[in-house]
C-alpha cells in the first residue's frame, strides 16, 4: 500500500515537463509550458504543463492530472507500472510489498529479459537465410519493412533446438517457464525441444511494451494455424490484448478503438493508417479483456469477418458483455463484407473503404435484435413466443437495472410492431396477411361489413402504467408476501406505478430483494423499520383504496400469495397489450385498415384483463 507521502514525494521529484515531452511536443509560454491537446484533437494549443504545481490541464477538454495521471492516461500503464517507471527515474525506492510479491516481481523482471531476448532473436533469423520463405509471406500480405519492426515480427526456423542454443545463457528452467521450450513431462531423461518451429513469431506485448508472450503462424500446411504461447507468469491470454501497447495512445487521440478477430487483422489494418486496433489472443473475448477495452474507449467497435463464425463470435462477445454493460460502457457493430478480412479490404480499397465500414456502426440493441429475429422463423405463436422469450432473458442478463429495463421496453416496443404487422402469416413465412376490404365471410350471415377504428372512449381503457390505488394495493401486498419479490423482479421493475409513494416503495423493497439478503417476513421487518421505509409503508396502507384478496385479514395466506402473484401478472399483461392497442391505433391513424381489426381484439384482450383483475378486487 503507497502512502501519500510517498506519492507526494514522487511527485516533487519529478518534473512532469520532461515526463510529458517525449510524447507531446511542447512550447515555453512564461512559467508553463503549452502544446496541442494529446487527449483530443485540436488545432489551437490549449494544454498547459505547470511543474511548480506538478499538474497539466487542458481547456478544451479538460483532462488533468499529475505525472501518474498521464501515464495511465496517454501511456495505458497501470498504475503501480507507472509509479515504479517515475520512482525510477527520480531515483526512489518504491516501498516494498510483502515478500512473496517482491519475489515474483524479481521472477518477472528476470523473464521479460528472457522474453526480450527471444523476441530479438526471432526477428535476426527473419533477416537470415532460413526466412525468405517468411519474407516471401510478408511480403505477399503487403507487410513491409517498416510494419515488421513496428511489430517486432520474427521467424522461428524449422529446428527443435535453434533457441534453445541460442539463448542457453538463461538455462533451460527459465526458456521452459516462459513458454518457449517443452519438457517431456514421462520421459525425464529426453532434452526439451523448442516449441515454435517453422513459423512466422508475432510478439505479444503488454502495455509498457514488454514482450509477454507470441502468436506463430504456419507458413505451409499444417495445424494449428496459429500456435500461442501457454498460460505463464507472464502471459494470461485472457487477461491481454494484442496491440494494447500501441492502440492505447492511438486510441485516446482517434477517440475511437477497434477489436477484430486476430493478430493479421491488425497488422492489415494498421497497413491502412489505422492504429488503434487490439485483438483478443486466439480467444473469444473474456470479461476480463472487456473491462480492459472498456478502460480505452466506452464504446468499443467489433469488427470482425462476416462470415457465419465471424458473426457468431460478435454475438458470443455481446451476450458476455451484458451483464457488464452501464451507461458507458457498451458495445458497437461493425460486419466485414463476407468473404473479405481487413486486407483484403486495405487492398482493395485503401483506408477509405475501411473507414466507409466504420463510419457507422451498429449499436449493440440493434445487432442482438437482429440476430434474435433471424435466428428462426415467426410464423407460429410458438416461434414468436420463443423471440420474446429470448430478448427477455438478454436484457434480465444485464446488471445495471436501469439499462436493462431500457434495453427490454425497447426490444418489447419493436417485438409488438414486428408480431402484429406478421400476425396471420399465410403459407409463406412471414408473408403479410390482409383481410378483404369488403368484409369478411361469415357462415349463415354472408359478408360481414369489417370493422370501424374504436371510439376515443372506448381505446381510454387502454393503460400502461398501474393505477395508484391498485399500485398501494401491490405495494402492501409486497411486504406481506415479500418472497415474490424476487420471483417476480423482473415483471414488477417493468411496471410503472403511477403513485410515486407506491413506487418509491416498491423500489425500496426491489432494492433489498435484489442486494442478495434473504426475505422473507422476519428478514423485511428491519427494512420496513427504517424511517424512510416505515413512512412509506404508512401512507400506502392509509391510501390503500382497493382491498384485493391477498390484503384481506381473512384470506388463507396460500391463496393471498398466489392472488397477488396473479395480479402482478395480469398487470403485466395489461401493459404489454395497452402499448401494443396504442401501436394498433397509430397504424390505423396513418390508414391501415388491416390494423383495424387487431385494434379490436387487443381491446377486447383488455376488457377481459380488467374484467379477471375485478375478480380478484371481489373474491367470493
């Protein structure tokens, strides 16, 4: 743990101009210094570095911070990565942590020189006589000289022992715990041998630059295409990012980052001028690796090929991501054409036809709704049931409440519109159905005139919000019955009440239910203690105007509970068919006289909601 007088030590040793200027170039303005923002885009010089008070700040955008502030910022680091690299360089001795800390940080340290080595070698016997056949790859790809050293590209030549040799200085142990050699693990006696051979080595680095791990490519036939290094001490493949290094900066000044599927992909599109790209490493995409995109950019574009598995990992990556979504951290869309990968775009049509593809991508609402709709045919009250059910269960996936109630109105908004327009689908699938304009034929009675729009009195009955004597009534019934609390969170977190006593009790009772404590009559009662709560309940319980079955004294507590439960439900049902009924009757507003009839029975559909509802107000 750092003290704040070690912090501020730091900071008094380090003067933050020279920290800055190897990264932006800077312009004496008096006691300041001043440059163009490298945080946003700008023109007009509106960043200011002050080393008496050891802080930048910009006017434009107004970023700030200390030395440690631009490091993590500019740079990507970490924050202990950045505190040893400024203790370092002002001649400070970061306090140790426990020993074993300590030990594997000296562990690590011996390794990334290891590491270093590795990757310099590599790139040696790229240059040499056994890798033309690579060069002959690269050059192909359109990889030039310049892009190879940016990337550290390297080959391993096709022997078991050429590293080994090579790099026998740090002992086989040290080779074996960074992934570059095998031991045979039943056959002690047997020398390990070099595990990349015969392929193309691109460096996996961490943010400071570091080389953690590689990816080899085969360059003729053979599997697997691409071989990764292990799980080591160094290299968690889902815990990093290819290109992080470099994408971080890149992506702070594009305000922008791009993911796409691999190591290649990158490399292609960084041909075409584009640099903020990562890439997961052989991988589908992890939390862990979200959270680390996420630290860069708050909407991260996926690029990825449009091809039935490029697709499928797009949608795996944001059906793991929902849980993790809030207001700023989501996901966005971007589909290659098919058949195509990043070069093959760069080649034919330059950066141009890449940004073209960027320019505007799909937010992660609309690629879910897309995917769902697709992924099977609705001309069955079984298929669109099974829609429904879906897009339900993804927004109930996401963690943040709000959002997700967001996210489901939406999708519910949309699944409405789409199911009534293909209600009575004819033998082609999603065929739309219309009815005659001159009636209808019905048996003994002929043609049928069709039916007119409903009377504004009549579509009245329409609600979509609960009524602020039935939302007493539910709220009080809550805290008798408060297990259903959890069984129908979902429901109740999408039923506006339109008393805001009641609703601010049911948020209160959701809150407790959803924090993880069990509830149940005992459990509530310090909740319902509370000052704030023990209000609340007592003007609900003194506005109550409807009595339902579950809050009379009378009522068997079994058939109270499965009262309310049903309530809750029919509730829910009335709200879903008052905003389907208000669709219905925009359509026939704007002259669709096939939504006429589905106007009607969704207003009968409400008529008998409210009806079974009165039931439950009246028992016998």
């Amino acid at each position: 743990m750092l003290t704040p007088s070690f912090l501020d030590e730091l900071r008094a040793r380090t003067t933050l101009s020279a920290v800055i200027s190897p990264h932006v170039k800077l312009l004496r303005a008096g006691r300041e210094w001043k440059a163009c923002c490298p945080f946003h885009n700008e023109k007009t010089p509106s960043f200011t570095v002050n080393d008496e008070k050891h802080f930048y700040h910009c006017f434009g955008c107004g970023a700030h911070g200390d030395a440690i502030r631009f490091l993590t910022e500019n740079r990507g680091l970490p924050f202990m990565d950045a505190v040893k690299e400024l203790a370092a360089a002002a001649g400070l001795e970061v306090p140790a942590a426990d020993p074993r800390a300590q030990e594997k940080a000296k562990r690590q340290a011996t390794l990334h020189d290891v590491m270093a080595d590795a990757a310099a070698w590599f790139a040696e016997q790229l240059d040499g006589i056994d890798g033309a056949e690579a060069r002959a790859y690269c050059s192909k790809r359109g990889i030039g000289a310049a892009a190879i050293k940016r990337f550290g590209i390297g080959f391993a030549p096709d022997r078991r022992n050429g590293l080994r040799k090579a790099l026998e200085r740090h002992g086989d142990d040290k080779l074996i715990e960074c992934g570059l050699l095998i031991r045979i693990e039943d056959e002690p006696k047997k020398e390990p041998y070099d595990r990349f051979r015969g392929r193309l080595m691109i460096p996996i680095r961490d943010a400071r630059g570091r080389v953690i791990g590689f990816g080899g490519r085969i360059l003729g036939a053979g599997e697997p295409k691409y071989l990764n290094s292990p799980e080591t001490v160094l290299f968690d493949k889902g815990s990093s990012l290819y290109n992080i290094d470099r994408a971080s900066p890149a992506s702070r000044a594009s305000k922008r980052l791009i993911v796409v599927e691999g190591y290649m992909d990158v490399i292609g599109l960084d041909r075409g001028g584009i640099a903020e790209v990562v890439a997961p490493n052989g991988t589908a995409l992890t939390e862990r690796q979200l959270e680390l995109l996420w630290r860069m950019d708050p909407s991260p574009i996926l690029c990825f090929d449009g091809d039935a598995a490029g697709q499928k990992a797009a949608i795996r990556a944001a059906a793991r991501a929902l849980p993790m979504l809030g207001p700023e951290r989501t996901l966005s869309f971007v589909a290659l054409p098919e058949g195509q990968d990043p070069d093959d775009l760069v080649n034919s049509g330059g950066r141009d036809a890449v940004e073209a593809l960027l320019a505007a991508p799909e937010p992660l609402v609309d690629r879910l709704w897309r995917h769902e709709v697709d992924a099977t045919p609705l001309a069955t009250p079984e298929q669109r049931a099974g829609l429904k059910q879906r897009l339900i269960d993804h927004a109930a996936a996401i963690g943040d409440r709000s959002l997700s109630q967001l996210y489901r109105d939406e999708w519910m908004e949309r699944f409405f519109a789409l199911t009534r327009r293909d209600r009575g689908a004819a033998p082609s699938p999603g065929a739309p159905f219309t009815p005659q304009r001159r009636g209808t034929w019905v048996k003994g009675k002929g043609f049928v005139p069709p039916e007119k729009p409903l009377e504004d009195a009549t579509l009245a009955i329409g609600r979509d919000s609960v009524g602020p004597h039935e939302a007493r009534a539910i709220a009080a019934g809550l805290t008798l019955f408060p297990d259903l609390l959890m069984e129908e969170a979902e429901l109740l977190g999408a039923l506006p009440f339109a008393d805001p006593v009641a609703e601010a009790l049911k948020q209160r009772l959701l809150d407790a239910a959803l924090s993880g404590r069990p509830l149940d009559s005992q459990g509530l009662l310090p909740i319902l203690s509370e000052a704030r709560t023990a209000k609340l309940l007592s003007e609900v319980q003194r506005g109550t105007g409807v009595v339902f079955s579950f809050n009379r004294n009378e009522t068997d507590p079994a058939r109270g509970r499965a009262d309310l439960k049903a309530v809750i439900e029919l509730l829910g049902a009335r709200r879903e068919i008052a905003i389907a009924l208000a669709t219905a009757t925009r359509r026939v507003a704007e002259g669709d006289e096939a939504a006429v009839a589905e106007q009607h029975r969704l207003a009968q559909a409400n008529q008998e909601t409210i009806k079974r509802l009165a039931d439950f107000s009246n028992p016998d």
